[in-house]
C-alpha cells in the first residue's frame, strides 16, 4: 500500500516537473525585442521645408485622431533665428502597443540647426513576426513624412 501511494506521489511529481519545464520554455522561448528607428530630412528651399512641416503636421494629427496621445514637447531656438518644435506622442499602432513617435519640425531653413530640418522616429517593442512587419510598415509611412518620397522596396 505504501509503495502504491508512493508510486502515484512519484508519478504526480514527475507530471508537475514535465508540465512546469514545458511552460517554462514557452516563456523564456517568447521573443521581446525594441526597435527604434529615425529619419531626418534637410530642405533645399523654404517651399519644400513648408510641404514636409504639412506632412508631419497632417501626420500627427492622424495620430492624435488614432488614439495618440502627447507625451511630451519641446521647442528649441537658435541664433539663427529659427524655431525647432519636436513632440513625442504615445498609442497604438496597428497591433504595437505602446509605440513611441517622435516628429520635429523647424519653422525656417537655418544653417546654425545642424541643417536637420524635419524628423520622424518610432521605438517599439516587438514579441513576434507580425509585431515586424507592423513596425516596417511604420517605419516605410516615417520614411514619406520626414522626406515626401516612398521608400525602395526590399529586394
């Protein structure tokens, strides 16, 4: 009778170490990466400094329709005369949670602003291969707001 019971105790044993090493690797097997990415852009002119300020402009405001919120903001002035304004906003993008965008604009060509006129950036975590092709695609929509022009697709 003892050596039965301690047979289904060993057994129980053996099935909770099976089921707690299992769930285990599930775990430690899940990916958790960041990706950050940033794009600049320099303006020949003061149209086409106009034009990518509408763009990031109309962009942020998509954001912001999309559940975004702002975080945080900041304005910078040179010697130069010109005005730099960079906000960060927080939300949802697609199936990213907590994704991070930064856009910058400056409000004229000035030389002593280290010729970075407008930007665009994101950080996100990724957990899977649809998280990556959501942050590429992020990433390619960055692309044309910080520089008017589509990116080269990948080969």
């Amino acid at each position: 009778m003892v050596a039965k019971n301690l047979m289904k105790t060993l057994n129980v044993l053996v099935a909770l170490t099976a089921l707690s090493i299992g769930c285990s690797s599930l775990i430690v097997g899940r990916r958790h990466d960041e990706r950050t990415y940033t794009d600049t852009y320099t303006a020949a002119n003061e149209a086409e400094l106009k034009e990518a300020v509408r763009r990031v402009n109309e962009f942020k405001q998509q954001l912001l329709d999309a559940g975004f919120r702002e975080i945080s903001s900041e304005s910078a002035s040179s010697v130069g005369g010109g005005t730099r304004i960079k906000k960060t906003l927080k939300g949802t993008y697609g199936n990213l949670h907590n994704v991070e965008i930064t856009l910058w604009t400056s409000d004229k060509i000035d030389s002593s602003m280290d010729n970075k006129h407008i930007g665009a950036g994101a950080h996100s975590e990724i957990t899977s291969n649809a998280d990556e092709e959501e942050f590429e695609a992020l990433v390619r929509k960055l692309q044309f707001v910080a520089t008017g022009h589509s990116p080269t697709p990948k080969i």
